[in-house]
C-alpha cells in the first residue's frame, strides 16, 4: 500500500478539525520540526551483500512555515511505514527524505537512524569469532534540492600513553577510548561503508579492541599496545590524514576521547573539515 493509498483511506473518516492546518499569527519560521526516538527495526545493507536486521532510534523532522500551527506527526511513521521491509542503504535515505519532504509539503526535510552494528571480529592470534557492536547512524538531509548524506561511526579502540612509556621503568598506563566520525559523500558516484570507517579508525589506534581473548589474544594485544603508544593527538592526525587521503569524502567531523585510567579527567581532541 503505498502513501497515497493510506491518505484516500484516512480522508475516507468523519471529518475531524485539524488544528495543525490552523493559522500562526508569531511570525516565526520553525527550522525542525517533527518526531524523535522512534524504535523500529529495518535492515541494513552489508559491504558483504548480506544484510542485518538492526533495532534503530528514529528522528524525523521537517521546516515549519510561520503560518502554519503545527506539523502531521503520524505522517512521518505513515511514510517510514513504507520503507522498513526494505534493506536500507543511502540511496533509500534520500529517496525517504524526499517523500517526506513532498508529503508533509515542506522546504526541507531531515532523517536520521541511529542504530548499534554488529561486525564478526577474530582474535588475533587463535582466531575466535566473535561480532563486536558499534554505534552507527544514517542521515539524510534535503534543502530545496540539495541533498547532503552522513554517515556516522562510533569505535572503541585502546591507547597507550607515551608519555607514561617514556618516563615509567617497567610499565605505561593505557585505556579504552572513543572514537567519532561522521562524513559526508557523494553516494551517486561513490559508496562508503561502516566497515570501512571502522577498519579505517582501527588502524589508527595503540591496539583495537576484540570481544574473545584467549592469553595468547592477551598476549599480542598488550604487547602491540606497548610497542605502539598514541596520544588522542596522534590518534586524530593519523585518522585525519586517512580522511584526507580518501578521495570519495567530500566532509568529515571526529572526536576522540580516552577515558584516562590514572586521570580524574578525559583526554579529548576534535577536527572538522569541509563542514
């Protein structure tokens, strides 16, 4: 059935007064407008050409003229409701955006779905599977005709302090730490996926982090996170030099953030470009 259909079938009730069609006298354009942490669960599609069934936090808005009262909420879920069997990529992203943006009759129009990726991870050394979850979103933004999609990644990696190494006889602290990254591209011409921010964001760290260790897992890991110390700066000029590098990011917007194991604070470093 598609929204078309379910609007001849609403309009087929008594009529009721729509208040959201009444006139605003305040003079104020609102920029977004609409719903926020709705649950549903769609499929992502795979760099692998499989896909997952994830369970997302959706936010859907659009621009509100002055005149207007009010937004239609439900039409937001009615034309969602028209998406969520399908194996969601980018394109679907825009395609979604821009019926919501010609049904709600509205300048622009915005979607995002945040959702948790789950990607089968081997230990290093005995080779156990295991999948490792990463928070991800997809957002679509429409305005007029300007599209932008942007694709986000959340990873957690280790550091290791050099500092601590350089100066500690037998020993260096290290910690877990976050890594963000949104960016932005040309999805007509290229195609990035998660896993590749999240390979890209791996290599970036003292060591990565692995569901399964065995102590020979252990062993490796310790080890390459000694022989690899990071500040959260080197961490962000290497992952900035790789997003540079890689010719289909036309934006990119990352922080990182190491929950410091022998600080009463966090270290944290951020770079935008081309936003």
């Amino acid at each position: 059935m598609n929204w078309q259909t379910q609007q001849t079938m609403i309009n087929s009730e008594p009529h009721l007064k729509d208040v959201q069609n009444q006139e605003d006298t305040r003079d104020i354009d609102i920029q977004k407008v609409g719903i926020n942490n709705l649950d549903v669960p769609i499929r992502i599609q795979r760099k692998n050409k499989t896909n997952q069934t994830v369970a997302a936090k959706v936010r859907m808005s659009v621009s509100l003229p002055r005149k207007y009262k009010g937004t239609h909420m439900s039409r937001f879920v009615e034309v969602l409701n028209l998406y969520r069997m399908k194996d969601f990529s980018s394109e679907d992203i825009q395609c979604l955006v821009s019926d919501i943006k010609k049904v709600l009759k509205a300048e622009s129009a915005n979607v995002k779905f945040s959702f948790q990726y789950f990607v089968e991870k081997k230990s290093p050394i005995t080779k156990l599977s295991f999948p490792l979850a990463y928070d991800c979103s997809f957002e679509g933004d429409l305005n007029g005709e300007k599209y932008r999609f942007v694709l986000g990644v959340k990873v957690p990696i280790a550091t290791l302090c050099p500092c601590s190494k350089e100066i500690a006889e037998f020993s260096a602290h290290n910690q877990r730490a976050s890594v963000k990254l949104k960016v932005s591209f040309n999805q007509e011409k290229d195609k990035i996926w998660p896993e590749d921010l999240i390979e890209m964001i791996e290599n970036c760290a003292s060591v990565s982090l692995y569901a399964i260790l065995k102590r020979s897992d252990e062993k490796y890991v310790t080890e390459t996170a000694y022989n690899n110390p990071k500040f959260v700066e080197d961490i962000l000029r290497d992952l900035v030099i790789k997003l540079r590098q890689d010719k289909r990011i036309e934006s990119f917007e990352t922080e990182i953030e190491a929950f410091e194991s022998i600080h009463n604070h966090n270290a944290w470093a951020y770079q935008a470009e081309g936003i």
